[in-house]
C-alpha cells in the first residue's frame, strides 16, 4: 500500500491542475463559441477531479498495472508460450477429431442407406402391412404461387424425404 499512498499524493495536484485548466479553456469556449460549448468543455474538465474524489483513477491504475504486469509475463515467460502452444494443439485436436468422427458418421448413414434398397428388393409376404403406402398429396392442395417460388425446391425436397 506505500506505493499506492504515494501515487495518491501525485495524483490530487495532477487531477486539480487539470481541472482548473479545463476550467480555463471552458471560460474561453463560452466567450467564443457559446454557452453550449462552454458547457461541453466544463464537463470535461470536471472528470479528473471526479475520477480522483471516488477512487476510480486509483482502481484504473490497479487495473492498468495489473494488466501491464499479465501481458509482460505472458510475453517473457516460456512457460506461459508452452502452455499456449499446448492448447492450441488441444484445438486442433479438438477439430480433426470432429473431421473424422463427421466422415464415420456419414460413412455409416450412407452403409445404411445403401442396405435399405436391397432389404426392400426382398418381396414381402402376403402381408400388405409391411410395405407402408406414401402418403398422397391432397385432391385440392393449392398450387404454390409465383411468390413462393423460393420455396418450392426445398418443398419437393421435404416430400421425397417424406417430410411435410
């Protein structure tokens, strides 16, 4: 805490002569350009004294020097470089895992797929029941208008799929 008491004493003539300077120029915005810009300035100025009275200026320097000292470690530091070098091969593990697991899994849907026809080139039984009927589009279903033209392909699709 000695360092940071210190730095508190510097900070209050820093942050007062910056105000009153703010202060200074917002007189001569006003006299210049106006009451408005007068304002703006004046606003502007009274934030540094603000930031030292509520001891935001103290946390942003914690903050400010807390990540100066993160970032140069990160840097200088070899072991913090092996640890990145570390998760990035846990990345790439990661996805060429999904790569490969993603072929398996379309490999197999495809296997199946291709088994199906011949399980079905097997003629059923007297049963009729096994083979189940597609459903028919209705008598009066509306033809999809020139607007819905988008849609139509991704329609048919969805009926070949017996989907909708």
């Amino acid at each position: 805490m000695d360092m940071f008491n210190q730095l508190a004493s510097l900070w209050l003539p820093l942050c007062a002569g910056a105000t009153v300077a703010g202060l200074v120029f917002s007189f001569l915005a006003f006299r210049r350009r106006g009451a408005a810009s007068g304002m703006r300035v004046a606003a502007w100025a009274l934030l540094p004294m603000a930031a030292y009275l509520t001891g935001a200026l103290q946390a942003l320097w914690t903050v400010g020097t807390t990540l100066v000292g993160f970032v140069t470690g990160l840097v200088l530091n070899p072991l913090v470089w092996a640890g990145v070098a570390v998760t990035g091969l846990s990345v790439v593990l990661f996805v060429v895992s999904g790569v490969l697991r993603g072929r398996r899994l379309a490999a197999g849907r495809k296997k199946s797929a291709s088994d199906t026809p011949a399980q079905q080139s097997v003629k059923p039984s007297a049963n009729k029941s096994a083979a189940a009927p597609k459903p028919q589009p209705a008598v009066g279903a509306p033809k999809p208008a020139k607007s819905d033209d988008d849609f139509s392909d991704i329609e048919e699709l969805l009926k070949r799929r017996g989907i909708g």
